[in-house]
C-alpha cells in the first residue's frame, strides 16, 4: 500500500486548495520556519481520525479552519482529503484506492467520507485498526517523540514495545475482565448477605402459612355466606329505594310543572307588567301631548290676536299714507299743468321781447356811439341779471312757502309716530318681564323635574337591585334548603347506624344494645378516640379490627360481658380491661435511629388523640406502630428499624415486622369507622352551618321583601311627581315659546316704528337745512338785487348823457326800451314763477315716492300678515282637533290600565298560589329525598362491604352465590357459628401464606444466584490469566526481535559500538520497564540517559529504525526527527532511510541539508503571501 496524494483546502494556514502527489521512496517538504510545513503533518493525521485540538496545536476544533489575513477573509471551512493505493489489500477491504475526505464548518458540523460515501468517525478508526497506521502509530514520527524515547522512564518506554507487540487489546481485554469480576464478587456478596438474612424466616413462615391456609378455608365459608347475606339486603334495600325514586321523580317532574307554570306565570305577569308600563309611558305621552296642543292653542290664539291688531295699526297707517300720497299726487298734477301754461307764457315773451330788440337796434344804428352802445349792453347784461336776481328771489319765496308747509305735515306725522313708537315699547318692557318671569319659572322647573328624575331613576335602580338580590337570596334559599335536608338525612343515617353500631361485628352490636346491663363498658375504641383527617386512613389501617374491641374497667366486667354473649349466643368479642392492659412501646434507640428519617411521620400512639384514662389503651394498640408518609420512604425505614416493627403508610400500606408488604386498595375505599366517625363530625358541622346560613337567608329575604315594598310604593309616589313635574315643565316651556314668539313680534313692530321715526327725523332735519338755505339764498339774493339797482341807474346815467343829441330816436327808443322793460319784468315773472313751479314739482315728486314706497312696504307687510294669520288659523284648527283626539285616546288608556291594574293583581295572586304549592312540592320532594339518601347510605354500605371485603360488584358476587338456596335468618345463624369459630382460632398472619412463598421463590433463586456467580468469577479468572500469558508471550518475541535489530542498527547508525534493550524485571514481564544501554565509539557502555544530546537523538531514532525493520509500514511521515543531529549523522540518517525504501514510503519534514540531498522528490512551502502557505518548485541544484 502507497500514499498517492494528499489535497488541503482552508485547513490552518492552507487558505487555497493545494495538492501534494507522493512518488515512491522519500519525498521531502522544505521551507523556513513558520511557512506551515507541520501543517502537512497536523493534515494528515487530522484526516485520519485526529480529535484533540490541542495536539493540533489548537484551542478549539474551529482552530484549524484558515483564518484569515489582513489582506484575506477567513473561510466557513476546513477540508483534507488523502489517497492510498491499495491495490495489494493491505488494509482489509475490497478498495484498491481508498480515498479519505474530512470537512469540519465554522458552525461546528463535520463529516467524514471514504470514496464519497459519508461514514462515521468509527468507521475511519476500524479501518486502520491492526495496521500499524493511524494517527497515534509509529507511520507518523515527530521530533518530540523521539525526545519522549529517551526522557521517559523504563517503565513507560515499555508502551513502545506495547504497541509495536499489538498487546493493548489483550490488555483492554483484561481490564474489562477485571471490572466484571469486581462486579460479579460485590453481586455474590450482597447475594450472600441476603440469603444469610432471609434463611432463618424460612421455617417461621411455612408454619404461619399453614395456620394461615386453615383460617383462610374458613373465612371463604364465612365470607360466602356473607356475601349471600349482602346481596339478599341489596336487594330488599334496592327495592325500597325503587319505590322511593319512583316517588322522587314523580315529584321531580311535579316541581317542574310548578317550577314550569311560576316561571310561565311570570313570565305572564311580567308582560302585564310590561304591556303596563308600555300603557303608562303612552298615557304620560298623550299627555304631554296634551299639554303641547294646549299650548300651541294658547300661543296660535295669542298670535292671531297680534296679527289682529298689527292689522289695525297697519289699516290707519295705509289709510293715512293714502290721503296724503292722493293729496300730494292731486297737488302734483295741478302744479306740473301750471307749468306748463307757464313755461309756454314765458315763450311768447321771450319772442316778443327778442322781435321789439331788433327794432331797438335798427332804431339806434350809426348814431349811437360805440360807447353808448357799450354802455348799454353793459346795463342789458346787469337788467338781466336784475331780472334773474327777481325770479330767483320769487323762487326762493315759493320754496320757502312749500318747505313750511312741508314740515308742518312731517311734524304732525311725526308727532303720531312717537305716541305708537311709545305705546309699542311700553309693550315690549312688559313682553321682557313676562318673559324672564316664565324662563325663571322654567329654570326652576327643570331643576326640580331633573331631581325628581334622578331619585326616580335611583329608586328604579335600587328596586332592580333588590329584586335580583331578592331572587338570588330566594333561590340560594331553596338550594341551601335542599342540600340541608340531604345533609340531615345523611347524617341521621349516619347517626342512626352509629347508634345501631351497623358495621360492628355482630358480637359488638348485640353487646353495645345491651349495654346499660354493664356499668364497666366505656365503648368501642373506634368511638374512644379522636384521629386527625389526614391520619385516618392510616390509624384505620394500623388498629383493624381493633376498632371494634371494648373497653371495659376491670377484668370482671369483661368476664360478665362474655358470660352475658356465651349464654345468649349473640357473638364473640375482644375486651380491653384498662386496669390490666400494659402500655407497649418502642425503644428511645428505635424511634432515635428512625425519627429524623425521610418521610417519618410518626408512632401512631402520638397520632391519636384520647382522654388520659385510655392513654394506656392507645399505647398498647399503637405504640409499637410508625407511621410513614409513602412507600418507599416505609421501607428505607423499615430497612434502618430492621424489620422488627410494624410501618403503616397514609395510605393504608403496611410493612409487616420481619418485611412482609400488605397494600394495596379497595374499589371504595372511604367507609371504614373512623372515616364515618370523622364523616359524622363534618356533617354535624355543615348542618349547623347550613342551618345559620338558611336563617340569614331568611332574614335577608324578608329584610328584601320589606325594602321592596317601601321602593315600590316610593316608586308610586315619585312617578306621579315626576309626570306632574314634567306636565308643568312642558306648559312653562309652551309659554315661554309664545311668550317669546310675542316678544319678537312687538320687537319687530318696535323696529319698524324706530324706523319710520328715523325717517321723520331724517325728513325735518333736511326740512331745517333746507329753510336755513332758503333764508341765507334769500338775504343774498336781496343783497344781489340792491347792487345790480345800483349798478344799473349809473349806466342809465351814463347812457343818457351820452344820447342827448338823439332825443327823437331816443324817445322811439325809450318807448321800445319800456315796452321792452314792462316785457322784461313780466318775462321775469313768468320765469320765476316757471323756476318755482319746477322746484314744487320736484318736491312733490320727492314725497310721492316717499309715500308710495311706504304705502308699498305696508301693501307688502299687509300680504305677509294675511299669510301668517291665514296659516295661523289653519294650524289652530288642526292643533285643536289633535287636542280632542289626545284626550279621546287619554281616556282609552286610562281605561285600559284600570282594566290592566285588576289582571295583573289577578295574575299576582295566582302566582303566590303557585308557588305556595311549589314550594309544598318541593318540601315533599326533599323529606323523601332524605328517605332516598338513607336508603343510598345503606346500599352504600352493603356495596362498600363487598366492594371494601371482597372487591366485588354486585353482580360478581350474585353470580358467586346464584347457587346458594338459604333464607336469610339461617344464613344469619350459620354465620354466627363460623364467626365464633374463627375467633377461636384468632389472629392469623394472612400475609403469612404470599410471604412465606415469595421468601421461598426468593430463596431458591438467590441459590441458584450464588451457584451462577462463584462460576462465573471462575471463568473470569481464567480469562485474565490467558490473557496475561497472550500479553507476555507477544511481548517477550516482540522485544527480543527489537532488542536484536537495536543492536544491529546502532551499530550501522554511530559507525562502531554496541547497544542492547534490557529488562528491569525479567520476572515480571506484565509490568518490567525497558533500559537503553548504549556505548558510542570510543565511550563506555552506559545507561542512554548519560550521553549527549546528540548521541541520545541518535541512539532514540536507532530504536524507531528497529521498530521499522521489525515491523515495516506502507509509509513513514517523519516531522523533523532528526533536527538534533549533526550533520555527520544526519547524512548518515537520511541513507539510511533508503534501506526501508522497498517496503515503506517515506514522507520528510526537513530543513537539514543531508536529508534534502537524500531525498528522491522534494515540495518547497513559502508564504509569499502573509499567512498563505504556497507549495513552490524547489531546485535541488540550488542546494548543493
């Protein structure tokens, strides 16, 4: 077999995948410190199973995944894959070339894989197990292990002829052995420690067990006939029960026709109440309806009225606003005809005056100086200015004429005006006070219907609240009283059977009914003492039928109790005189050794609780007996106490002194003495409770029942002061809103009135500027008139000065020019009067579309008013036709509620008869449920004791005495018998007969055990001597042919001397060490361990060359071995190698220049890059 080929990718400082191709011989890897040589080396023993990371160099597995560099990332993973020609089969499989993958990721998952089929690591070990490779074998040799050759000591140089003798797995073999026979010999001896403990019961127990087996064929007669007994009650008990249930359920379905026809009957009344209250709230609503038509009534009637008078006020203001606009409008017409007379007067003078001009300038001519004729066009100018100055102070008067009377009119106008604005304002201030009046009125109202509401709505809500509480109490009530007459039943059963003692003995019950004949008995003992809840089942258990023994005085009520049952023949019974019975106890040691154990509880006698005079009684019964809390911690205690008293555990499973385990459970497991006992205690206490808890339901009740009634009638009385509260609030309100509607109505009137005085004012303010103006025109234009006199007598002056020549056309001329002044002045006073008549016109035209505009707002005003009344009065007709029908359909409710009110108190007084005979019902159906529960009590019983005697069922146990043919009094009376005969015979140890067969069983097989072992450590002690003799017969050959090539070797390695491998102990060779004994050339012969450093390398690397050639290998990894040689040795140690060429392949880690030379191919490693291992071709010229 042959390395082929070895490929690393991302393992250590490998970051990129590289090849390495082997060739026969030696091949050597070369590079400078730190280039990763090793790590060829670490790659290789990785990929064949390595799994410590610290012989990787490494903390961690992950370690040997690449890095990183500062120029490179690190990788995700590691991957090595290593190829063997195995064409000669060298290992053992049918592969001629295996192929060997690892990989292992960051995330730390890995696997393995031989031909890229994944395996497991196991699978890589078995491969080369036998081999002489693998990761820990002599094919991989590094420098510290040939230091390890010669530091370590004789005794562990011997693992190196150990592992070359291939002795490890006879070694393991043996070890394996060992640790057998240590276990087979503590088996044996625990085996014996038993059979020693339970030898000596062997006999004890076969004798109980027979004394057992006849108890026990007795009792199945006795138990037989009981059962018979049992189920011919069942039966009788069962019937009476059938009786009573079939009662019970007529009854049930009884109070549920009750429970049926209260419910359907309130649910009847409660839609009375309902359809009730649906009538109350449509009364309240008619009539606030009613109140709501009455006042729309009120307040359309209150608006007719104002329309009315409105309609008054607007007819006189029309009628005046008429005549004055006719007036005006009559005034107008003749004053426009006027002028036009006039203005057609002024037309013909203005003519007239222009032709007689003419004739006055033809007259005047050439002769009239242009002076003159200056002078006189100078006084033409200032006459007509005089004449305009005349016409415009006629103007002026007329104007101020019209303005006087204008303004006396606007006075008088105005004058009403303020007497209606005065009246009307008087009526809007005591609009306001009504109105605030009613709002205040209104305000309180609401307060006082807002309180009223909410004690209403309180009392609603506290009446709900009763009433459901007062269902729950009543409900709770029925429950509660129920449950207690179940209880009650329950318990005088209970009590009942205590008195009759059922459940005693037959001896017990007969003696306890007879008992005022014997003043010296103080009772049974399960009525004596008092036990904890907790500790019942366990105080039950540990007593038994100890239970049922009496307590007597002395010994002589005892023997007249006996005297008294043999004569009568009515039982057997064991009696405790108490001034004879003796205390038994455990020792201080036994309860001192147990008591701080896990799971102790405690003596029973502690347990219990007990008047002083039977303490002796209690300690007697229970003093010897721990009570413990399971099982298991029973039997640890038991083991410590050593079986020598009795254990009970809460559960009612006993360790029987000597070992024996009774437990287990019946199917019913609650009906033993104690537990009726501690039953009657709690019943007793539930009833007193249950019966506290129905007389504070009772007063709660009734406490609800009266609050209910003082709600209902509070309900009543607020109702009716909130539907009064609410009818006053709704007439407030209604007068509020026609007060209101009033209010704004004389607001408006008021307004419209300020606004005609407004304009009055307006009016007479602009008749005062105008007459201040007419004045001031006036006195100015009088002024203009004395002037332009004035002015006009000078130019006449001058005139005529200038035209004295001319006296004849003068006078022609003055005639035309008086003509012409008579014309002028009356042209003037048509103008004037013409200027006058306009401006009247203008001032007329101006108050008749005053009072049209005024007549037309009055028209518009008049239609308005006709609408609101019209609408008014239809709205008042409808509104009182609703107010009829209201109270039409007011009366119809109110009749029907009389007739509602007379069913539902009907209906009432049905439901109370309802429910009295429900609750008749129900206090039957609950007397006979008690009657039931006692019948139940007793089947229970009889069920309990066939169930808790002989765990079975009623019908295993009628078909075990379907055969039987016997009346129930001779099945009493044979009973009696047998009783009477087993209590003769005594207690027995029942458990006796199953533990003195398992002790048996155990016995035997405990035998056979012993017999098995002491063959079985014999069987091993022969394997380890076969296996120490294999050892040292393979280890005695293996160092003999070592120890001769050692010396052979030596020889050839140092050139001359002598060297063996001797025994520190030739005798022992299991455990002998291994001394080197060397003499170099030239020195003495000496122990290894006194030569150089060199010559020890040297002599170390010489027994790994004779390991070789004892046992060659398909290839040999060398990790500088021989970095301590000189270079004499190392020359000598590379050809050396050639002779191991034809059978092993040699694979050199080196930086010596000898072995480099001797090598056949040689890799280079260099890191070119920083932390990246490259290989590079090595010129081997280069190194010589």
């Amino acid at each position: 077999m042959k390395l082929k080929s070895l490929e690393i990718s991302g393992f250590k400082s490998f970051a990129d995948k590289t090849k390495i191709e082997f060739m026969p011989g030696m091949t050597g890897i070369v590079g400078p410190n730190g280039s990763g040589k090793s790590n060829i080396i670490e790659a290789i023993r990785w990929v064949m199973g390595e799994q410590s990371a610290k012989g990787l160099r490494g903390d961690k597995m992950q370690d040997v995944i690449f890095g990183g560099t500062s120029k490179r990332s690190p990788l995700n993973r590691a991957e090595v894959s290593i190829v063997f020609d195995n064409s000669d089969h060298y290992l053992k499989t049918d592969w001629s070339e295996i192929r060997l993958t690892r990989r292992l990721y960051r995330s730390g998952e890995s696997n393995y894989q031989i031909n890229g089929q994944d395996v497991r690591l196991r699978d890589i070990l078995e491969l080369f197990m036998d081999s002489g490779l693998g990761r820990e074998s002599f094919s991989i040799i590094s420098q510290g292990r040939v230091e390890a050759i010669f530091n370590s000591k004789p005794e562990d140089r011997r693992a190196i002829i150990e592992e070359v003798a291939g002795v490890f797995k006879y070694k393991t073999n043996k070890e394996r052995a060992e640790r057998e026979l240590r276990q087979t010999q503590d088996n044996l001896d625990r085996v014996q420690d038993i059979m020693a403990e339970i030898g000596g019961r062997v006999e004890p127990l076969a004798q109980q067990s027979a004394l057992a087996q006849d108890y026990l064929a007795e009792k199945a007669q006795y138990d037989r006939l009981e059962k018979s007994r049992l189920v011919i009650e069942i039966a009788d008990n069962r019937e009476a029960k059938q009786g009573v249930d079939a009662r019970v359920r007529i009854l049930e379905n009884v109070v549920k026709k009750h429970e049926t026809a209260v419910a359907g009957q309130t649910e009847r009344l409660q839609t009375l109440k309902q359809e009730r209250t649906a009538l109350e709230l449509k009364r309240d609503e008619l009539q606030q309806k009613l109140v709501q038509y009455a006042q729309a009534k009120e307040r359309l009637q209150g608006l007719q009225n104002v329309n009315a008078e409105r309609d008054q006020n607007r007819t006189a203001t029309v009628q005046e606003v008429s005549s004055q606009l006719e007036a005006v409008t009559t005034n107008l017409t003749a004053t426009v005809a006027e002028l036009a007379t006039k203005q057609t007067e002024l037309a013909e003078q203005a003519q007239a005056v222009e032709n007689v001009n003419a004739e006055v300038a033809e007259l005047t001519g050439q002769t009239v100086a242009e002076r003159v004729a200056q002078l006189r066009k100078t006084l033409q100018q200032e006459q007509n200015n005089y004449v305009e100055l005349l016409q415009r102070q006629a103007s002026l008067h007329n104007e101020k004429q019209n303005l006087e009377r204008n303004a006396q009119q606007s006075s008088q106008a105005q004058v009403g005006l303020t007497q209606r604005l005065a009246t009307a304002q008087a009526r809007l201030a005591e609009s306001a006070t009504e109105l605030a009046d009613l709002e205040a009125q209104l305000a309180t109202a609401k307060e006082t219907q807002t309180t009223r509401t909410k004690e209403f709505d309180t009392v609603t809500a506290e009446y709900k609240q009763a009433k459901t509480a007062e269902q729950k109490v009543r409900q709770a009530w029925y429950d509660g009283l129920g449950l207690t007459k179940q209880a009650q039943a329950r318990l005088e059963s209970l009590q009942n059977m205590g008195n009759e003692y059922t459940g005693f003995y037959q001896g017990v019950r007969n003696l306890m009914k007879h008992k005022a004949n014997f003043p010296g008995i103080e009772g049974v003992v399960a009525e004596l003492i008092s036990v904890p809840t907790n500790y019942n089942k366990a105080i039950e258990t540990a007593l038994g039928a100890a239970l049922q023994q009496v307590v007597v005085d002395n010994e002589q009520t005892a023997k007249n109790a006996v005297k008294f049952l043999t004569q009568q023949r009515l039982g057997r019974v064991t009696f405790l005189p108490r001034n004879v019975i003796k205390a038994r106890s455990l020792g201080d040691n036994q309860v001192q050794a147990i008591q701080g154990l896990t799971g102790y509880v405690g003596v029973a006698s502690s347990l219990v609780k007990v008047e002083a005079k039977y303490s002796t009684i209690v300690e007697s019964l229970l003093g010897t007996v721990v009570i413990a809390d399971n099982l298991d911690n029973a039997t640890a205690i038991a083991r410590v106490g050593q079986h020598r008293f009795r254990i009970v555990t809460l559960d009612g499973q006993v360790i029987n002194p000597g070992g024996s385990i009774t437990g287990g459970a019946q199917r019913n497991d609650q009906n033993g003495l104690l537990s009726q006992k501690a039953e009657i205690e709690k019943l007793q206490t539930a009833v007193k409770t249950m019966e506290a808890e129905l007389l504070t339901q009772e007063q709660q009740v009734r406490d609800l029942t009266n609050k209910l009634e003082t709600l209902t009638e509070d309900g009543s009385q607020l109702r009716e002061v909130v539907a009064q509260a609410n009818e006053h609030v709704q007439v407030l309100t209604s007068q509020c809103k026609l007060a209101s509607t009033s209010h704004e109505q004389l607001a408006r009137q008021v307004q419209a009135l300020q606004y005609e005085q407004g304009h009055a004012n307006d009016s007479a303010s602009d008749y005062e500027k105008e007459v201040a103006q007419n004045v001031a025109d006036t006195q100015q234009v009088a002024q203009d008139l004395l002037a332009s006199q004035a002015k006009s007598t000078t130019l006449e002056t001058q005139i005529d000065e200038l035209s004295e020549n001319q006296s004849a056309i003068a006078e022609q001329i003055q005639t035309k020019r008086e003509w012409l002044a008579a014309k002028r002045a009356t042209y003037n006073a048509l103008a004037s009067q013409v200027n006058q008549l306009k401006q009247q016109v203008s001032q007329l035209e101006r108050q008749k579309d005053t009072l049209a505009e005024r007549l037309e707002l009055l028209t518009a005003n008049v239609d308005d008013l006709y609408t609101a009344s019209q609408n008014a009065q239809a709205d008042l007709v409808k509104t009182t036709a609703a107010y009829e029908a209201a109270q039409i359909q007011t009366s119809e409710v109110r009749e029907k509620l009389l007739k509602l009110n007379t069913v539902i108190t009907s209906q009432e007084d049905e439901s109370t008869k309802l429910a009295t005979l429900q609750r008749e019902s129900l206090q039957e159906m609950n007397d006979l449920r008690a009657q039931q529960a006692r019948l139940a009590t007793l089947l229970d019983q009889a069920m309990n004791q066939l169930n808790e005697n002989y765990a079975l069922s009623l019908v295993e146990a009628r078909a075990e005495v379907a055969d039987m043919d016997m009346p129930v009094e001779e099945i009493r009376v044979q009973l009696k018998l047998i009783k009477r005969g087993l209590d003769e015979i005594g207690d027995v140890n029942i458990g006796a007969i199953e533990e003195y067969q398992e002790v048996k069983t155990r016995f035997d097989f405990l035998t056979n055990q012993q017999a098995d072992l002491v063959a079985a450590r014999t069987n091993l002690y022969a394997t380890m001597n076969e296996m120490d003799e294999e050892v040292q017969k393979r280890f005695k050959f293996t160092f003999d042919e070592i120890a001769a090539q050692f010396s052979i070797v030596f020889t050839k390695m140092f050139g001359g001397g002598q060297a063996e491998l001797t025994l520190t102990d030739p005798e022992h060779l299991l455990t002998s060490g291994i001394d080197i004994m060397a003499q170099p050339p030239g020195k003495k012969f000496q122990q290894m361990s006194l030569l150089s450093g060199g010559e020890k390398a040297l002599t170390a690397i010489t027994l790994l060359f004779s390991i070789l050639a004892v046992r060659p290998v398909p290839f040999a990894i060398l990790d500088e071995t021989e970095a301590a040689l000189d270079d004499a040795n190392v020359t000598r140690f590379a050809e050396y190698l050639h002779t191991f060429q034809d059978d092993t392949q040699f694979i050199v880690i080196t930086h010596r220049k000898g072995t480099m030379v001797n090598a056949d191919v040689l890799y280079g490693i260099t890191m070119q890059e920083s932390g990246v291992s490259k290989m590079v071709s090595v010129n081997l010229t280069d190194l010589d």
